[in-house]
C-alpha cells in the first residue's frame, strides 16, 4: 500500500491567499506522515523551476498537476514528469486564461489546450467546494474515474455507492513556514511501485482504495502523531485529567465540520430557554406556515387605504365643482375627451402561470408516466398554443390599450392647458375597489391564521413535538419576541383588527420583512410518551437524542460524558442504540467512565488516555485497539491490558466489580 497527497499548493496565486513556500517544511509533511507520492497542484499555474528543485531534494515520487478553474469548479490535471517543457507550456496557457479568482475555462478550452486526456489523471472536486458539476463530469468522460472528497463521512459514503466515483481524501495544503500542524487528509492506493499508470489503475478499482494501511476503511488517521480512529464507534476511557477532553478538541480541531456535545452542555432546567430553544431549532416550520401570509403582506403593506378615501373625496370635489361650472364650459372643455376616462388593462400574470404550468408538465421527465395517464401530451401541446395565443392577444390590447392612453392623456392635457374650466380630478375607480377587496380578504385570512390549530406533529425517540398557533396575549410577548427595543402597545391595541395592527407595525419603525412574524405566535410543545409536557429531566433527555440525531448533519460527532447527566437506563435503551445507528455512516468518539455506554455500546474501537510523572516530568500516553483485543497499543509502541482498563475505568476495578456482584447483585437475586 502506498500513502499518497495529489493535492499540494506550493505557490499563492491569484486564487489563492498569500503564503510563502517553505521546502524544509515540506520534507518534515511527507516525512512525519510517511508519504510516498505528493503532485504539486498549485491554481492555474505551474511553476518548472521550483518543481524540479521540489523533486530533487524529496526521495519519494514528486508529480507534476495543475488545479484548474474549470466551469465554475476544481479539476486537478496531474502529468507524468516525462515532458515537463511540454506541460509547462500547457499550463501557461491556462494561465493566461485566468485572469481572476472567479475566472473559469470551459472544458472545449481544456481540450484545446490538452488534446490528449488520457495521458493525464483528472480528479475533480466531486463532494468538495467548488465542486464539478455532473454536467461538466459527462464532457470528461472517459477519464474521469476518481473525485476527490472532503471528509471521512463522505468518503464511506461514496465506496459504499456502487454508482459514485471512487473517493480520494488529499490534504489541499498550502506548505508554508507558519505552519502549526500537519493535516491528515491522504489515500492509500494498492500499488508495489508508484506511477501515474499505476495510480490511475487502482482509482478504477474501489477494492484498491482506502483510508488506512493496515485496516483499510474501518480506520483512519486523525492527528499527525498517529491517533487513528474507526471509521464507526469510538469510546474514549482515562482516568480523571489524562488528556481526554485535550484529545477530543485536537479530534475537533482536525475536522471542519464536527458536531461535538460538550458536558453538561445539555442540561435544560429551564422551561422557558427549552421552549425558546424549540423554536429556534424548528424556525423552518413557522417560515413554511407563513410563507404564503409573507407574499399577502407583501402585497398588502403598500396599500393606502387612507390616501384613497381622500382621492375619492377630491375627485367628487372636483365633480361637483365641475358640474356647477357647466353653463360656463367653453369649447374646449365640452370636447368628450376632456374628461374621458383611460382604458384599465388586462392582468396577464395568472395566463402567464397557467403557460408556465403547463409547459412544466410537457417537459417534465420524472413523473411523465404518471402524467401521460390523466393528460395525453399532445392535448397539453394544444393547450398551450391556445394559452399562448390567448397570451398574445391580450397583450395585443394591452398595447394599443397603452398607446390609446397616451394619445388620450396628451389631448387632455392640450385641452385643459387652453379652458378656464376646473377639469375632474383623475382617479382610477378599479384600482381602488380591487384594494378595498384586497384588504377585506386580507383581514379574514388574518383572522383565520390566528385560530389555534395544531400544525405540525414530530416524533423523535419516543418524544413528540408539537407545533401550535396561537394568538399574541399581549405586547409584551411581541416585545421579547423581536428582541428589540420597540414598543409594541400602541400594535397590540389594534391586534383585532388585521390592517390597522399593519399600520400600526410601519409606524415603529420595524423591518418590513418581518411583520408577518406578529400576527401569530407559534408554540412548541416537547411531550412525553404518556402525551404530558416534559420534565426537566426529560428535556434534557430530549436534548441529547435532539442533537445526536442532528450529527448526520455532520463529518463526525463527538460526545463528552453524556452520563454526567442522564441515567443508565434512558443512556442504555434509548442512546447507545441511535449511536449505533448513527456510527453506520460518521465517525462517532464518545468520551466516558461508565460501563453502559462504555462496554454495553459494543465500541468498535477503544482509545485509553494515560498521564504519568516519570522524572518530575509529565507524560500524557493514548493507547488505542480493538474492543477484543488483549493489549492497547501506543503511538510510542508501549502496551497496557485491554482487559484491567476497561475494569479500572468502567468498574471502579476488579476487586469492586467482583463485590459487587457477589454482595450485592446476588443477594438481591436470591
């Protein structure tokens, strides 16, 4: 097996940050890590000359590669070191096609330039930002075999995935002197001998690919000092101030997206922070429920309802006195187009979804059969024609609408430029009968959203949730609920009635976007399997299957003594087995001294962290091995007995277990 890193920058460029290449340490990189091939990928760009110093003070396998922007995502080229002018001139060409970071080539320019792909080793990002659409990964075909991923998680997931490229991990590290660790992220490939041939050959071949040497994907490196972990259940022993919480940060700190449950972190006592932390967790619910509400107040806020009783009264204002002056109107004003009215035009947005809806089930692919069923597709065709037409025409109307409008408003105003005549003021009578409607209907759905309803209902590990609206009791509930210093008393006075509470909302000077959160309060409820509210054990319970089950979410979780605030029974019956569940798919570490997770969880991997003063000097020791195996090896290559730690850690001992069991348990018993 061969420990490889394809993805190695050496160069800042305009794609990049600023960093200053360090060769020394490079060196120390591929020596603490024992790699055996690295490709120097910088972004659009290779650089000969550093690359042939690189190569000569390595002694491993030094490949020549270039990161491509290609079509808004990465593809790393990696060549053979066989005709580096060659590739260094390909390279150039890219370059100069790159001006920006957010520049790309298209896959037609990446063909121009490299004619031949087959003679590379193509890699794009494939679960990793930016990654290769597939699109873009059909055009590329055949030469693509491998993608590289970011995480443990997405690696398993894509070997276990019969229809997904073969995952590669590489460290994508810029090699600098301030460097203050080295990453952990490589592949092992099934070779003898390392050769671009021979690695493209094993990137066909998922048997040929994996995480570890020695344990293939069932373990993986996470610290550069060599702490591995199982790709499934970790459980984590020490005594008191060994280093565990230290090993679990440097665990976090190795991953960019890690779920880590601290200690006592879930605790939840208080009944108002657990129902405010409901809806926090659960915010997409009200934003489904509301959704709708949002867009009618979006298009109601505008509406002046004030402003059009006054143009009315000014209009008929304008009437009477028009009327009283009749005897006195003069040629100009007795013309008919003196106070002609505009012709409205017709509203073309529900024809226009209607087109939009029935051309989406002419194309749509995926549920064509069951379409096809209920509505032959030449029918629809018919019907969209028709709508289209229907479109055009009314359209048609709009426009010499439009066009008569105007003449009509430029010979009014050449005709009331030449009268003494006090013309009717202009007023748009639909426009404001279809806003008196508008908020008449707007104030009934307002009023039927506050009806208490249930609205949604979870089950989560014997827990339900329950989602209730309810009206607003009062202002002060507004007040907390906006967490702003707004004072909501004079709203709440008019919370009956709909438009006016709308108004009231603008004059507080409250964000636009967020008045459709005020017109109902939405309740969470955590209820137990007997259907009561939940204790303040419960809640915390509830909070630890909440958040576990929120891992997958996740690369990798991590857990610090749940049993500091849960009981055998729930930890035994409810936790270890969505633990199980959940190590299935991401790396799970749980930290802990009690032998119901400890050993009933069935640990695929046991880790034992040991502190020892040896000459007034402290030293911290991390042993780790299989849950069956008699001895837990170190990094440093000492051992201790698997089967005295699991006693002393999660027993107390041998001599305590043994009283126990025969003292106590078996009295009991008997």
């Amino acid at each position: 097996m061969k420990k490889i890193d394809l993805h190695i920058h050496t160069v800042s460029s305009i794609s990049d940050y600023e960093f200053e290449f360090c060769l020394e340490q490079l060196k120390k990189y591929v020596s603490k890590l024992e790699i055996d091939c690295i490709a120097i990928t910088n972004h659009n760009l290779f650089d000969l000359e550093q690359f042939k110093l690189i190569s000569s003070e390595l002694n491993i396998k030094v490949l020549a590669g270039i990161e491509i922007n290609l079509e808004g995502g990465h593809l790393l080229l990696i060549s053979e070191n066989s005709e580096l002018v060659d590739f260094d001139a390909k390279c150039r060409e890219v370059q100069m096609l790159i001006k920006n970071k957010h520049d790309s080539i298209t896959v037609e320019n990446l063909i121009t330039i490299f004619p031949d792909l087959s003679r590379y080793l193509l890699i794009p990002h494939y679960d990793k930002n930016p990654n290769i659409s597939d699109t873009t990964l059909a055009k590329l075909q055949p030469h693509i075999h491998a993608g590289e991923v970011t995480s443990t998680k997405k690696f398993i997931s894509c070997i276990k995935d019969v229809d997904r490229l073969t995952p590669v991990i590489f460290s994508d590290v810029r090699i600098s002197s301030n460097m203050q660790s080295f990453p952990t992220r490589q592949t092992f490939v099934d070779l003898q001998e390392v050769t671009l041939r021979g690695i493209k050959a094993c990137l066909c071949d998922k048997t040929k690919v994996c995480l570890s040497k020695l344990d293939g994907n069932n373990y993986f490196q996470v610290t550069e000092d060599g702490l591995f972990l199982s790709t499934g259940l970790n459980v984590m022993l020490g005594e008191r101030s060994t280093g565990k919480t230290h090993t679990l940060n440097r665990i976090c700190e190795s991953f960019d997206n890690v779920k880590y449950i601290k200690q006592f972190a879930l605790q939840q006592d208080d009944e108002d922070k657990f129902e405010k932390l409901l809806s926090s967790r659960h915010s997409t619910v009200n934003e489904q429920f509301l959704s709708e509400f949002k867009d009618v107040i979006s298009d109601i806020k505008s509406i002046d309802i004030k402003g059009n009783r006054l143009e009315v009264e000014k209009y008929l204002t304008s009437l009477i006195k028009f009327a009283a002056e009749s005897d006195k109107l003069d040629s100009f004003s007795k013309a008919n187009l003196f106070s002609e009215t505009l012709f409205p035009e017709s509203d073309l947005k529900n024809l226009e979804k209607l087109i939009e809806a029935t051309i989406l089930l002419i194309d749509n692919n995926e549920y064509h059969d069951i379409i096809s069923k209920h509505l032959e597709e030449e029918n629809l065709k018919k019907l969209a024609v028709e709508l289209i037409n229907k479109y055009i025409e009314i359209n048609e109307q709009n426009l010499k609408k439009r066009w008569l409008n105007d003449l009509i408003t430029k010979v009014k105003e050449d005709l009331r430029l030449k009268t003494s005549t006090t013309p009717p003021n202009e007023i748009d009578f639909y426009n404001i009968i279809l806003e008196n409607e508008k908020i008449k209907r707007f104030n009934n759905v307002a009023i039927e959203i506050q009806k208490d309803r249930e609205i949604e209902k979870k089950q989560i590990r014997g827990f339900k949730i329950v989602a209730r609206t309810k009206k607003f009791t009062g202002a002060q509930q507004m007040k907390t609920k906006s967490r702003k210093l707004l004072a909501f008393a004079v709203p709440f006075s008019k919370y009956s009635n709909p438009y006016g509470f709308l108004n009231s909302l603008k004059e507080i000077q409250l964000e636009e976007t967020e008045f459709y959160k005020y017109f109902v309060d939405i309740e969470y409820k955590t209820l137990n399997k007997h259907n009561f509210q939940v204790s303040g054990g419960e809640r915390s319970e509830f909070n630890l299957l909440y958040e576990i089950g929120d891992a997958m979410q996740y690369d990798i979780l991590l857990i610090d003594e749940p049993e500091s605030s849960f009981d055998n029974l729930f930890l035994k019956n409810d936790v270890n087995e969505l633990l199980k569940e959940i190590s299935q798919e991401i790396p799970v570490v749980i930290v802990t001294h009690n032998s119901t997770v400890g050993a009933s969880i069935k640990p695929d991997n046991i880790i034992y962290t040991k502190k020892s003063i040896i000459a007034k000097e402290v030293k911290y020791q991390i042993f780790c091995g299989y849950p069956s195996d008699k001895k837990l090896k170190c990094i440093d290559g000492d051992e201790i007995d698997n089967y005295d730690i699991l006693l002393s850690c999660l027993e107390a001992g041998k001599d305590a277990y043994n009283d126990r069991m025969t003292t106590t348990y078996d009295i009991l018993k008997n």
